[in-house]
C-alpha cells in the first residue's frame, strides 16, 4: 500500500514539473521580441524507451554486429567464400574448394591439408622466440630429410633401441610436435642409421688422406649385457696444428681375447681405413697379450709399409699411463691394507 502511494506521488511530481516546464516555455516565447535575441530555455525531458522500442534497439545492434570469427587453426590454410548454404573452403595452397559450412566441422580441412602436396613443399610455420625479454616471430620451414637425420643421431649418441620408433608413447610425442612427420619402421630405422655410418666414415677417410701420421689407442671391454667389444681410436693433428680423435672400430670382439686376435683386429681395421703407412704407435694397456699383439703389428707394418714405425718400432708400443698408475695404487695397497684394517676397527 506504501509502494503503491509512493508511485503516485513520484507521478504526481513529474507531471507538475512538466507542466511548469511547459507554461515557462509559452511565456518565454510570446515575451521574447521580434529581435535577434536568443533566449535559453530549459529542455523537455526525455522520455524513458518502451520495451518495444529497447527490443527494437537490440535488434539493430545485434543485426549490426559483424559475424564471429572461426577460432580453428585451420582457416590459417583456407580462406572462406560464399554467403548462407554456400559457403565454400578455399585451400590457400592448392586453390581446392570444400564445403565451409560450419555445420560440417573442420575434419575434413585438417585431412585435405594432410594430404596437399603444394603445402608440403611450401608451408611455413611461424616461431615465437624469446630474446631480451621480446617475442620475436620468426619463420622455418619443414625438412622431413632433416629431422629423420636427427633422429638417427639420437637413437646413436644415446644409444636407443631401433625399437624407440615403434613406442606408442613417443609415436604419439612426435606427432603432437609435428603430424607431418612420417615415423620409420625398426628396420628402415637400422637401414638409416648404416648409411649414416657409411656417409660419416667417408668423410672421416678424406678427413685423415692427407695427414701423415696417425697415433692408434685400443681398449678391450664388456658391456652390462657381458658383451665383448674392443674399439680403436686414431689421434692425429690436422693441418690447422688442432689435435683429432676419431673411432674407427667399435666391433664384438669374442673371447678368446689372445694376443693373435688382439693384432688381427689392428690389422683389420688398419687395412679397411688405408694407413698402412700412418700408423706411427698404438697405446695399450700392460696385458701380456697386448706385448704378443703389438709386436705382430709391428712385425706387417715393417714389412707391408712404405713408411714404417720410427727407430725401428721401438716406441711403437706405448703403454697407457693410466693404467699404470691404477696397477701400482693397487699393488700398494696390498702392503696396507692390514694396517687400514686395524685403524677402522680402532675407531
């Protein structure tokens, strides 16, 4: 009852000040003289909008608004064309058409765009980089040649299965990086890595053709799995007076391990590498079988080569330094190791 009388006398206001208003503008203009004399008069008071014409506001503005934009990343590689039921996808590299209606979802952009050979060869993805606290956009372009090449120098270095391009969870890595990336299979994955074998040994060969003496260290070991290898690395120094090493065999190495097969294997890989007449000494640990292999070495360079080991191979074999310093720490210990054991168990 209150709301009800209060809203009656708002009303009651409003009208008397309309009305005031009005009588105010009546006397102001029969009184104002034919003169150019200009009068200020209060204005009217806006009447507040009807619901239909707020609605018809609405409208309009909705109406004006511009249609919303896709938010797929698709419509990077497509341009849309046509109005209402007929709105076509025009793939921006190969010029194809498909349906743009948004109905349809995008699916079949994402597939076509798969397979367009036009966009394979020229795409190219922008970067953002962060440098100096900036982001600065940069452009590269997608090497399939170039990224399988990697990723045989990683099954390589960290020593991979071939089996790591069948893992369901680094299929599913890689693809999230790059979906255009074609994955190998366990054998052409192997295949891969041989050639890069092959290409890496050639330009090893050209690298060493032209120095003239090369310094060879071997090493006899057994992996986690009791596996046997012995590898070789030559050392040499380049014409830029900068000291090299590099492997040139790294092969199963069965027992038993004499010194016979210790200089078969030197051998071996002196005549596959082309150094017959490089080879200047070849440092080895102090293994009665390495005294028996080296001295057979030594023996076929003398009598193969046209250049052979200095003063007569009487430096040829050189014993490793570390490994004589390892047996003689162990040989002293044997004399102390009483004594250590009466001072920890003092303590």
């Amino acid at each position: 009852m209150a709301r009800s009388k209060r809203k009656r006398i708002v009303q009651s206001l409003a009208s008397s000040e309309a009305a005031d208003i009005e009588v105010a503008d009546i006397e102001v203009a029969e009184s104002a003289p034919n003169s150019q004399k200009e009068v200020a008069t209060p204005s009217a008071p806006q009447k507040a909008p009807t619901e239909n014409q707020v609605l018809d506001l609405t409208t309009d503005s909705n109406q004006a608004k511009k249609k919303r934009k896709a938010t797929s990343n698709i419509w990077a590689h497509f341009k849309k064309k046509g109005q209402a039921n007929d709105v076509k996808a025009i793939c921006v590299y190969c010029k194809a058409q498909l349906d743009g209606k948004s109905s349809n979802g995008t699916k079949h952009l994402w597939r076509h765009l798969e397979r367009c050979s036009s966009y394979a060869t020229s795409s190219k993805q922008s970067l953002l980089k962060l440098a100096d606290g900036l982001l600065l956009s940069t452009t590269w372009t997608f090497s399939p040649e170039k990224s399988r090449d990697l990723l045989m120098q990683m099954i390589i270095a960290h020593e991979h299965p071939f089996t790591l391009v069948k893992q369901p969870l680094f299929r599913a890595f890689v693809n999230l990086l790059q979906p255009r990336f074609k994955l190998l299979s366990r054998g052409t994955a192997k295949t891969e890595i041989i050639n890069l074998y092959n290409s890496m040994k050639a330009q090893i060969m050209m690298e060493i053709q032209d120095i003239n003496r090369i310094a060879l260290t071997t090493d006899v070991w057994t992996s986690s799995n009791q596996t046997p290898f012995m590898v070789i690395t030559s050392h040499f120094i380049d014409s830029d007076w900068n000291l090299k090493k590099r492997i040139l065999s790294f092969k199963h190495f069965p027992t038993p391990h004499t010194g016979l097969a210790i200089a078969e294997q030197l051998l071996t890989t002196i005549a596959e590498w082309k150094i017959y007449n490089k080879v200047s000494f070849i440092t080895v640990d102090n293994a009665l079988a390495n005294d028996v292999g080296l001295a057979r070495v030594c023996s076929v360079l003398k009598d193969r080569s046209s250049a052979p080991p200095e003063m007569n191979g009487k430096f040829f074999h050189v014993c490793c330094a570390a490994h004589v310093i390892n047996l003689i720490v162990k040989d002293g210990l044997k004399h102390v190791l009483g004594s250590i054991d009466k001072i920890r168990d003092a303590v």
